[in-house]
C-alpha cells in the first residue's frame, strides 16, 4: 500500500523508532496517545490516515510503503 505524502511520521515505538518529516515533536507525542504503539500514520493535506498496526514498513521521500 503505497500514497504520495504532503508529511508523515513513521512511529514503532517498541523499535524505538520514529521517523519525522515536516511534523513537531509534540505532535508525536499527540500521535502516540491518540494511536498508542506500532501505528504508522500520514497525513495528507492535513488529515491523519491510520493505517492500524504495523508489520514492516519502509518510509522514503515522500512515500510510505507498508506489508506484511
């Protein structure tokens, strides 16, 4: 599954990786309460699209690819 990105943040917080494009620091810190851990979320033109847990994901320029 694969979509174009105004910015993203990708947030696996039982890797303790977060990956941050074009998004403040608090705002993860909105991101992990209101999702919680293991979410991957983009937003596109200022709306937040969940896509549930994550499994493996690999986020690059503006893209965010994510299977199983």
């Amino acid at each position: 599954m694969s979509m174009q990105l105004s910015t993203g943040v990708l947030f696996k917080e039982n890797n303790n990786l977060v990956i941050i494009r074009g998004i403040e620091k608090e705002t993860i810190e909105q991101i992990k309460s209101q999702y919680g851990k293991e979410r991957c979320i983009c937003y596109v033109g200022g709306q937040s699209v969940d896509y549930g847990p994550v499994k493996h994901a690999l986020f690059w320029m503006d893209r965010v690819d994510i299977g199983d």
